[in-house]
C-alpha cells in the first residue's frame, strides 16, 4: 500500500468531525493521516482533541495580522509547510482566501450541513427549520471562492422530524456527516474520486457511502 493521503484539517470549534475523521483512520476505513489540525480560534475545542493524540496544531487568528489578505497568506503557508495534499475545512468558520485557494486548488473540501445548494452559509439547520423542509442533510463539496458554491463530491439526506429545532436537527445531521466526510476522503486517497482538472468526478467503482446517499453525482 503507498502512503497515506495527508491531510490538514482546519477547525473552528468543537470537532466531531475531526474526531469522525481519526476513528475511521484508526479503524482503517480511511485511507489518510492528520499531519496538522489548525485553527482560527485558540480555544476551539478541536485543538484539544488533536493534541491530545499527539497531532501538531496551530492557532492562525484573524486578529493577529494586518488584514485578511495577510492572514490568508500565512494560513497557506502554514498549511504548505505541513506537507498536506488535501486541505479538509472540518467545521471552519471563516472562507478561506485566493491564496490559500490558488496554493490548493480543487484539493481543498468542505462539509456542510444541508443539501446544498439549498441554504448554503451560516446557520444551515435553522434555514431548514424556517423553510420547513422534510428534508435536508449534508454536503461533501470542493471548495471555491463562494460560500459553499465549489462541486459536490457527496450528500446523504436527513429527515426533518415533527418537532426538530435547529440544534436536534443539527444533531441528527452531524451523525450522518461522520460518516460521509471520512468515506470521501477515504475515496479521494484510494483514487476513487479525482479531484485534479477542473471537474472532480469518480473513477472505477463509486465507493460506498451511507445508504441514505442521495446521489454520487459526479459518475
Ligand atoms: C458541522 O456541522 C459542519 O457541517 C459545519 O460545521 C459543523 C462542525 O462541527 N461546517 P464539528 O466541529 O465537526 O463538531
């Protein structure tokens, strides 16, 4: 077997999918290794349960530098100096910018809790309570430079249930994104999905996702 796919994951809070991502590597149901876990936040609770494996972090906050465009360059750099192939934005609360998306362009994704493209941005649980869907669920898609407008690589649907607020949605839709988010890395590291050239598609067999996979779009 050649060597497993590096990652950097990128987080803002408390990290599930992060840790999703470390039980299914642990397990060998995912392909990949965490070289690096970093953060915007110093205090997001996904630092701790990377140190706590013995993965380096590191806290690129906003504040600390002049203006965006600096904090971008220095989160690019920190993430190149990692040796990552593939970028995961696990729970990161800020759009990444041009240079970190032209270091790692195409090799850089993203999980969001709604079918996108409905209720892309913050808030996309409660969106789908306001909208009074039946159903909803998450999205594994490349990233680009709109607010989770790059392809989709994966969904699984989620039922609304009589009674769901934002946070029991949420709740039921985050059980389903630990499973998708490490079946496509997972796909990506055994060259299941290709993501270089401009449209991200599979190749050979369509790997194996949650049953409630709505579609593997990109066959
Ligand atoms: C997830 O629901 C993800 O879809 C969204 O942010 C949340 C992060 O949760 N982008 P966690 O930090 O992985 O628990």
């Amino acid at each position: 077997m050649g060597a497993k796919l590096a990652l950097a994951v990128l987080v803002s809070g408390r990290g599930s999918n992060l840790q999703a991502l470390l039980a299914a590597i642990d397990r060998g149901a995912c392909d990949a290794e965490v070289g690096c876990v970093l953060s915007d936040r110093a205090n997001a609770p996904a630092l701790t349960l990377a140190s706590e494996r013995g993965i380096a972090t590191d806290v690129i906050a906003a504040k600390a530098y002049g203006d965006r465009a600096d904090w971008d360059r220095a989160l690019a750099e920190r993430i190149a100096a990692s040796g990552a192939q593939l970028v995961v934005l696990a729970g990161f609360m800020r759009l990444v910018g041009p240079a970190v998306l032209a270091r790692f362009a195409g090799r850089i994704i993203n999980v969001h809790p709604a079918l996108l493209p409905a209720f892309p941005g913050m808030d996309a649980p409660e969106q789908a309570i306001r909208a009074r869907v039946c159903i909803s669920g998450c999205t594994v898609h490349v990233v680009d430079a709109g607010v989770d407008t790059g392809p989709v690589l994966a969904q699984a649907a989620v039922p609304v249930l009589p009674g769901d607020d934002a946070l029991s949605l949420h709740a039921r839709i985050q059980t389903t994104e630990h499973t998708l988010l490490p079946a496509v890395v997972h796909a990506i590291a055994t060259g299941a999905i290709l993501l270089d050239g401009p449209h991200p598609r599979y190749v050979g067999e369509v790997p194996e996702l949650p049953s409630s996979l709505v579609s593997p779009p990109l066959v």
